[in-house]
C-alpha cells in the first residue's frame, strides 16, 4: 500500500486516540473530586461538598484507561504503514482497535460509578452487566486485530525470499 492510502485510517486513529484521551482526563476529574471530597475547581470560588461513588482503584483505572488508549492508538497511527495488511486488512484492525479504546474506559467507569459494576462476571446488577458485554466486546475485537496482524505478518515473511 502506498502511504497516502493510510491516510484516512490514520485521521481515524488520530481523531478517537484524542478523544479517548480527552474521556480519559475527564475521568482523572472525576479522580480528583473523590480523592478531595468535593467538586472545587480554582479559580471559581467555592466548592461543592461531595463524595463520588467508587473507589480509589476504580477511578484511576478509568483515568488509566482512557489516556492509555488513546496514547495507543496514536501509536498505531504512526506505525500502520510499517504493517504487512493489505487496505482491508488496515481498516478493519483499526475499527477493531478503536472499538476496543473506547469499550475499555467506558466500561471502567461503571465500577467508579455504581457499586458491584466490576464487569468481571455474567449477573448482578444492569450496572455489572453492561461493562462486562462491553469488556467482551472489547477483548474479542483486540484478540481479532492481534490475531489478523500475526497471520498477515507470518504470510508476508514466507513469501519473502531468504526466509
């Protein structure tokens, strides 16, 4: 592929990689609030008293995530053309990608939100379950795009001569 063909899955990457980042520093608000135990935000004078559900583990994965993921699929951007996928190949992995970014901190926000919305197994609350078909979803998609860049990078090698 030539690189001007990546172009547009790059613009894709680029734009959700920063709009997940931006989710992922609002949540480090969200953060911030449970951390100090009101909403205060300098240099508007005064302060909410409240304290956020959740708790110090759940917002800072939520937090984690987003920055992360966003800050991955920047990555990804940058070395898509360096990946042995065909056209096809590039824009369903980055979909796939994208998908999984965003499932991973939305779903995380759920266990900073509500109580017993870990989404680590089937049952419980609507709260559990939402994050945990969203961690599926998101598992699936990534182990597919994984899967895909293997495959493609181990049919490329064999027919390259001197391998």
């Amino acid at each position: 592929m030539e690189p001007t063909e990546f172009r547009p899955t790059q613009r894709l990457l680029f734009r959700h990689g920063g709009l997940v980042m931006l989710f992922g520093f609002a949540a480090g608000f969200g953060f911030l609030f449970f951390i100090i135990g009101s909403i205060e935000l300098w240099p508007i004078p005064g302060s909410i008293d409240v304290q956020l559900p959740g708790s110090d583990k759940a917002w800072r994965m939520t937090r984690l995530e987003g920055v992360l993921n966003g800050l991955l699929l920047w990555l990804l951007a940058v070395v898509l053309p360096a990946m042995d996928l065909t056209a096809v190949q590039v824009r369903r992995v980055a979909r796939a990608l994208v998908l999984t970014a965003w499932c991973f901190p939305v779903a995380s926000l759920f266990d900073a939100l509500f109580a017993n919305s870990r989404g680590l197994r089937f049952g419980g609350p609507v709260t559990n379950m939402i994050p945990f078909f969203l961690f599926y979803i998101g598992i699936l998609a990534l182990v597919w795009a994984v899967v895909t860049v293997i495959i493609a990078h181990w049919r490329s090698s064999a027919e390259t001569p001197g391998n």
